[in-house]
C-alpha cells in the first residue's frame, strides 16, 4: 500500500506575488513560479514544510507561518481556515532566503513580516 502524505490547499495573492517575482532573477522567478503552479494544483505537502521562528533575531515575527524551501527561496506561508472549514495556506512571500550583504532587496522574511503585521 502507498503511503498517504498530508497536503495543503494553497492559495496566493496575485498582486504580492508579483511584486515579488520584480525582486528575483529570471531564474528565480521561474523557479518561484513552477512552485505556485505546483502549490496551487497539488498542494503542498506538510513533509515540505518548516514552522517559522515565531521571534527571529532579525527582529520578524512570523507566528503561525511557515516556510517551504525552493533552492536559495523561500515560499511564507499563513496557516489558514477556508469557508469551507478546511485548513489551507496563504502565501505571505516569496523570495530570498536572507539576502546577501550590501544588497537591499527584503527577504522573504522581512515581507511576509511587513505583510503579516500591515506594515510598510
């Protein structure tokens, strides 16, 4: 018998994502694309995902969120309950794991914290 994994809805905000493929490479805009076509057909499974510090030391705070890495990306998202009353994930961010030094670009951390807390 097959192994059955959990899998999570997805759901993501076409305006945020663009605004956040505008900050990646062609390269990573494509790899961040594949994974919401991926995301938004199959889901996404729990075994991908990682919970996000609720307090990291870059002073986000990202509590109920979690992470699915994608190379040097990460995907955020919020844990969510659906009308339909089925857990499902909201897509915070998507972009650079940490972003290099000297380079002003936020990461996906720092946007989904902006996003989560409504701040500019």
């Amino acid at each position: 018998m097959g192994e059955t994994r959990p899998r999570f809805r997805a759901s993501f905000t076409d305006a945020w994502f663009r605004a956040d493929l505008r900050l990646l490479t062609a390269a990573q805009q494509e790899a961040a694309a594949n994974a919401r076509r991926n995301a938004e057909r199959q889901g996404v499974a729990a075994a991908d995902l990682e919970r996000c510090d609720p307090e990291a030391r870059d002073g986000t705070s990202l509590e109920g969120c979690v992470k699915q890495y994608l190379g040097d990306l990460r995907l955020i998202y919020l844990g969510a309950i659906g009308a339909d009353r089925r857990p499902y994930l909201q897509c915070l961010a998507v972009g650079l794991c940490h972003r290099p030094q000297r380079d002003r670009r936020p990461d996906a951390y720092r946007i989904a914290d902006r996003r989560l807390h409504r701040r500019r």
